[in-house]
C-alpha cells in the first residue's frame, strides 16, 4: 500500500508542478504579442489573485479531506487540470484569463496538504526520509519537463500548443496516479477538529520550522521570477540558454531531492538540513555578486542542489513533528507559509530591483537565508526533531 501511495504522489507532484510552471510561462509571450495581457500589472494580479485563490482552497481542501477519500480529491484535481490548461489557449478576453487562471489555482492546490501527508501517514519511520525525497524529487521533474517543452513549443507553433499538450498529458499522468491507488483508501477513524484554534494548536507544533518554510518559499520564487532577467538582462544570455540553464537549475536539484533520504541517514536530518540553508546563503551571495557570466551561473546551479534538498528536510520534520491526526492541518500550513513568504519577497525584491538593479532579488535571498542558518546552527536554537527512527 505504502508503495502504491507513493508511486501514485510521484505521478501527482510532476503533473501539479509542471503545471504550476507550464501556465506562467505563457504570460512573457501574452505580454510581447500584446494579447490578452498588456501590461505587468495584469501579469501582478493574476500572480496575487492566484495565491489568495490557492490560499483558500488548501483550507477548504484540508476540511473536505475529512470527509472525502484522498483519491476521489486527487480525481477531481487531476481531471481539473486537465481541463483548465485545455481552457485557457479560448479566453477571448483578460478576464476569461484571469477566470481560467483561478480555476487552474483551484485544482492545483490540493496535492500539497492531501497527498504529502498521506505519504507521512502511510510510511514506516525509517523509510519516510527516503519517500519524501522522492515525492519531492517527482515534482522536480515535473518543473524540469516543462521548462524544457514550453518554450520549444510555443517557439515552434504558439503559445496555445504547449497548453493544449500538457492538458493531454496531464490527463494521461493523472489516470496513471488515479489508478495505481484505485484500491487504497484514506480512510481514518480520527477525525480532527478544524476550529480556528486546531489551525493555531498545529502551527504552535511546528513553530520552530517556520524559519524554514520562509527560505524554501522565499528561494523558490526568486529564482522562478528574478534569474531569468539576471541571465538576459545583467549577462546577455540568450532566453533559450537562459531556459537550458534554468532546466539544469532544477535537474540538479531533483538530483539532491532524490538522494535526501541516502544522505540524511548517513550524516543525519539536521546537519543535512544545516548544510542545504548554508550552501544556499553562500551559493546566493555568489549569483548576486558575480563578476561575469560563469560565476553567476555556477552559483544559480549550485543554489538548486541545496534549495531543493531543504523541502524534503522540513516535510520529514514536519511528519516527524505531528500526529498524524494532524498531518493534513500541517502540510497545508507549510505550504501556505511558502506561497506567502514567496510572494512578499517576490514583490519586495521587484521593488530593489528597480531601484537598485537585478542583482538585488538574489542578495536579499541570501541575508534572508545566511539569517535562518545562524537560528537554526546557535547553540541555544531549535531543536529540530531527529525522527521518529531516532
């Protein structure tokens, strides 16, 4: 069961990710062709409208998966995306755009807190380091896939065929993961309560994590948003370098996900997790100082290595952190504080870039990150749950 589970979260993760991925892509060749978007603005509320959207939905999410089996949401999701990514290349206008968007919001925002904690639930202890290395590393792929096809083919037809392809693919990934659980129910006698202070109980349990969860929002959306104009912009690479090189980013980093579980148990949870902020505050300051273009793009690839390692760290401490009557309530906070802290870096670092160049988006990431290894590394600091094979 705990094989199927995970194979099905694999499948799910890809399909979410590089949908997450595939559909922003897009909105740069709106913009240039003047069509439908035609102005940064539409570009911004369509960014904010879709976090509040996903926001939502993972605590109305949380609440149905109470009552509903995690497969049957996982059905919904899937046939979901599949039928808005097919939606979106018709909108006639911004604001069919914006309807579509959201509905891709919607259907997207049930993976994390659903399917992350049912792998917590269903693993033995010693083998949920290993599992969320590879869910994680799943939805790196995901992201891979689709920075590779979406421009070559939007470069090869429009920007309404690599639309149109993944919500066929999609379709295809999602019917794979459904039928792999088709026989794995989630049913759970513990029912937990939803009020307003169960979400504030669960937050106060991974309170010591959040920190973390800042970084791995944080360092997301500064890469996804900001390296693509350092690379074009500051070093003159091409925009289809500028893709290989981002491909790259994240392949190493699926690399690092998938081998999270081998190293962990080799040097341990939290000298890992230590090393992965580290590397990336260290590996950030060199992409916001680099000199020329070798530098910079060393530090981005390097960057993905430890980033990418810390979100299997903080789902493992998580899991090992709350009961699993909990597990759901929690996984929808991390991914909430991620898409918040995501997004008001994203803006903040918008707002130095313009003031003080391109280069500020990666040099704000790296105090942000060299301060949330010194509150983990002190002495006196948190401490971090060693697991409950510990």
């Amino acid at each position: 069961m705990k094989n199927r589970i995970l194979l099905s979260a694999s499948l799910f993760h890809a399909l979410n990710d590089a949908t997450t991925v595939v559909v922003p892509m897009v909105f740069p060749l709106l913009y240039g062709r003047s069509s439908l978007i035609t102005s940064y603005s539409q570009i911004g509320l369509l960014s904010n409208l879709g976090l509040l959207t996903t926001l939502f939905v993972q605590f109305v999410v949380v609440k149905l998966s109470c009552h509903v089996e995690y497969k049957t949401l996982l059905l919904w999701s899937f046939i979901g995306i599949g039928v808005s990514l097919a939606c979106l290349p018709l909108a006639s206008s911004f604001l069919t755009l914006l309807a579509f968007f959201l509905f891709m919001r919607v259907v997207t925002s049930v993976y994390h807190p659903v399917m992350i904690a049912w792998i917590s639930k269903s693993q033995p202890a010693r083998g949920l380091d290993q599992a969320m290395g590879i869910q994680s590393g799943s939805g790196n792929i995901g992201v891979l896939l689709a920075f590779l096809s979406v421009g070559y083919l939007a470069q090869k037809w429009d920007w309404k065929m690599p639309l149109f392809a993944w919500s066929v693919f999609g379709l295809a990934i999602g019917a794979a993961g459904a039928l792999v659980i088709r026989r794995v129910s989630s049913r759970n006698e513990i029912r937990p309560s939803l009020h307003i202070h169960s979400w504030l109980r669960v937050l106060r349990q991974i309170r010591q994590l959040i920190p973390g969860f800042i970084f791995g929002g944080m360092g997301w959306s500064v890469t996804i948003y900001y390296a693509p104009s350092l690379l074009n912009h500051q070093f003159a690479v091409p925009i289809g370098q500028t893709g290989l090189y981002l491909s790259l980013w994240i392949g190493l980093g699926t690399v690092s996900g998938y081998a999270y579980g081998f190293l962990s148990r080799r040097f341990g949870r939290r000298t890992v997790f230590l090393a992965s902020i580290g590397g990336a505050a260290l590996s950030l300051a060199a992409i916001g100082l680099a000199p020329g273009r070798s530098l910079a793009v060393l530090g981005l690839l390097v960057f993905g290595v430890f980033l990418l390692m810390t979100y299997p760290s903080l789902h493992t401490f998580t899991g090992s952190s709350v009961p699993q009557a909990d597990q759901t309530q929690a996984f929808s906070w991390v991914s909430n504080i991620q898409i918040l802290s995501g997004a008001v870096v994203a803006l903040l670092a918008g707002l130095l870039s313009d003031k003080f160049g391109i280069r500020a988006p990666f040099l704000l990431a790296a105090l942000l990150a060299a301060a949330c290894f010194v509150f983990y590394a002190l002495p006196n600091g948190p401490r971090l749950s060693p697991g409950r094979d510990s």
